[in-house]
C-alpha cells in the first residue's frame, strides 16, 4: 500500500520525539511547554482523550467524506494551522513551509501578528487564502494598517485574539531567557552547537524576526530596548470599545480567538463576530483554567446556530478532531502538532503531518460508519 506520509513517523508522538531530538532544548520547552505547572497543559490532551464516540456497524453505510464548508469555503478536512509566534525559531522557514502545505491540503492557515513571515509573503504562498490573527495594537493608526495590510493580502478572515491580557507565567521560558526581553546564555549557546541541523538551517534563513512588524521597530533597538517596545505597542486587553471599530472596518468575516466562557460567547455574538474559537491558548496563559474541550460542549450547544464555533488547544491527532467535532464544533485548529512536523523532518514536515491527520480522521469516519462530520454529535457516548 502507498502511504502518503513517511512511514517511519505515522503518529505525532513519533514526530514529537523526533523534534526533541532535533532541535535545541530551549526551543523544544518554548513549543512543548505551558504555564505555570502545566496543569492546564496537560488537561486539554486528557480531557479530550476522555471523550468517547460510539459506533454504528450495522446501518446503511454509503462512505465517509472528511470536507466541511466553513464561512462559505470548502475545505478538505475540519482542521487548520493555528497562529504560532515566533514559528521560525522553532524550525527555519517553517512558516512557509506551513503555508504551502496548508495551501497544498485546502486547509486555512493563520499567520500570528508576531509569526516570523509578513502577512504579504504569506498572502503570496497562499493565494490570499491564510487567515490572520491580529494581537491588539495600543495605537488606533498601527492596529489600522495591520489590518489594511490583511485585507490588501486578500486574507478572508480576521482573528482577533483575546486571551492574552497578560503574558503567561511560563518558568521554562524565564529559566531559558526566552521572557521579554530575551537572552542568549552560554547554556542555549552550548544546546545550539549540539543540533547541528537546526543551526546550520538557521544561518541559512537567518535569525528569525517579526517580519509583520518589521516596517514599526525603531532601527538599531537593543534586546532591552525590544522588549519594551513590544510592551507599549501591544496590548492584549480587549472590549467593546477596541472591538467595534474593527468590525467597522474589516469587511470580511471576524473571528474571536480564545473564548472560554458563554458570557463571553455571547458577547462576542452582540458585538457581531461571525466565529469564535473556544481557546486557552493551549494551556499557556492560565494553569488554573478548564480544558478547552469542557467549555466547548454548552457554548456549541446554546449557540452553535448563532455563531460558527470552532475550537483549538489540546487537539493534537486525527481521533481528537472527531471528538472534538462530536462534541460541538464545527472546526478544529492545531497549533503543536504541525510544528513537530517541521522540526522533525523540515520542508516535508507539514505535507507530512497534515497527510497522516487526513489520514486517521478519515479511518475514524470509516470506522463509526459515520458518513458525515455533521453528523458526529450522533456518535458521542
């Protein structure tokens, strides 16, 4: 049989392990890693895995389609590329390299506003169809021209992000000077020279900066001086105030990222969202948090048929898409699991990644008898 992915790495954990092999162990805990005692971490991967669908063997079975419409698009499969900040520090270059397999498998790719890409080149690679999430500017004129720069790149769809009014307490990020504003010690520089690969695709691309906001930074700005500039350009609180104007001016569809409650669902309804995205951020912001898998079920329920609910964090195979889809929404995003696909096999790593979750949904599917995402609510125990 013809795999469409490596058979060496036909699971995530494989391509996770992988990864920590490959790259630099301050990189692997920025990725791997959450907040505080990563309790909320490893939550979201638990309480998904708990969800349990039961099959139909006996009906009329005609077969099973993985493709969904979302916002009037078809996609081939229920799942996107969630924003990751600072992707290219993980592996060199990957978020093109996401962004083409993204454009490859007919799936949405999100650029973070602190990605190491522009929204422009992304743009480009995708045909105008990556989406973009936008971190709140403090001023009116930079959060104006991120998001017009968004529309002149053709993305479809805008995702306001609203889950960080804080940066996360991560100790493994402050113990590799990782924090804002970053370090480089003898001990990162001693992990660097062990991962050959990792640091010889690095000179090759370069150090990797915040391409988006590279027309804003003030020339010549120490480490120190950065970090301060990203705290008084950026501020992650948002309310009605900050979010009517954006949906003033943005004339395509807007996405709320990092809801985590029905008050908040319901608000970002009043305030004229067209999704949201049921989020803790993949367990990195608040440790004493619920999964996001628990939230998820009630708002999907109480307003999946107002607002397009879709939700990320802890989903991380094939399996935990059809739970999550079971369990109410109508989309999934994945942040992780497609970077340990660059880090561990580089250019063929989202082709690879995404070939292997197509592949275990689509078994999934076939396995419940289950003809249509739709209708997999009717599958849940």
């Amino acid at each position: 049989m013809s795999l469409p992915y490596n058979p060496k790495f036909p699971s995530i954990d494989d391509l996770r392990a992988k990864a920590q092999r490959r790259i630099p162990k301050f990189v692997f805990e920025y990725l791997d890693g959450g907040c505080n005692e990563y309790v909320n971490l490893h939550r979201n991967t638990t309480e998904i895995q708990e969800v349990q669908l039961r099959p139909n063997y006996l009906k009329d079975y005609s077969g099973s389609s993985i493709k969904t419409t979302l916002f009037g698009v078809e996609y081939d499969a229920p799942v996107g590329v969630a924003p990751i900040g600072l992707q290219g520090l993980i592996w060199p270059n990957s978020s093109e390299i996401l962004a083409k397999a993204a454009l490859k498998h007919n799936i949405p790719f999100i650029l973070s506003t602190v990605a190491t890409d522009s929204i422009e080149r992304i743009g480009e690679l995708t045909e105008g169809k990556a989406w973009f999430q936008l971190y709140h500017p403090t001023e009116d004129s930079l959060r104006d021209d991120l998001i017009n720069r968004a529309a002149a790149a053709q993305c479809p769809v805008l995702v306001v992000l609203c889950d960080v009014p804080t940066f996360g307490y991560r100790p493994h990020d402050i113990r590799n000077g990782l924090s804002m504003p970053p370090r480089m010690s003898i001990k990162n520089i001693l992990q660097i020279l062990g991962k050959p690969h990792w640091a010889l695709e690095t000179l090759r691309y370069g150090q990797p900066t915040f391409a988006t906001l590279k027309p804003y930074i003030p020339p010549g700005l120490d480490l120190k001086q950065f970090g301060k500039f990203m705290d008084d350009t950026f501020s992650g609180r948002l309310n009605e105030e900050k979010i009517k104007p954006i949906r003033d001016m943005w004339k395509g569809k807007l996405v709320l990222k990092g809801v985590a409650s029905e008050l908040d669902a319901q608000e970002a309804i009043r305030l004229g969202f067209d999704g949201i995205i049921v989020s803790n951020h993949g367990g990195r912001q608040l440790d004493a948090g619920q999964s996001a898998i628990k939230p998820l079920k009630t708002i999907a329920e109480k307003y999946g048929d107002k607002i397009e609910v879709m939700m990320d964090s802890g989903v991380r195979s094939g399996p935990d898409i059809a739970r999550t889809i079971a369990s109410g929404a109508k989309f999934t995003f994945m942040g992780r699991s497609f970077m340990y696909g660059t880090a561990a096999l580089g250019t063929q790593g989202g082709d690879h990644t995404m070939s292997i979750i197509k592949t275990q949904l689509q078994q999934v599917m076939e396995q419940l008898c289950c003809e249509k995402l739709e209708d997999l609510p009717n599958h849940l125990v």
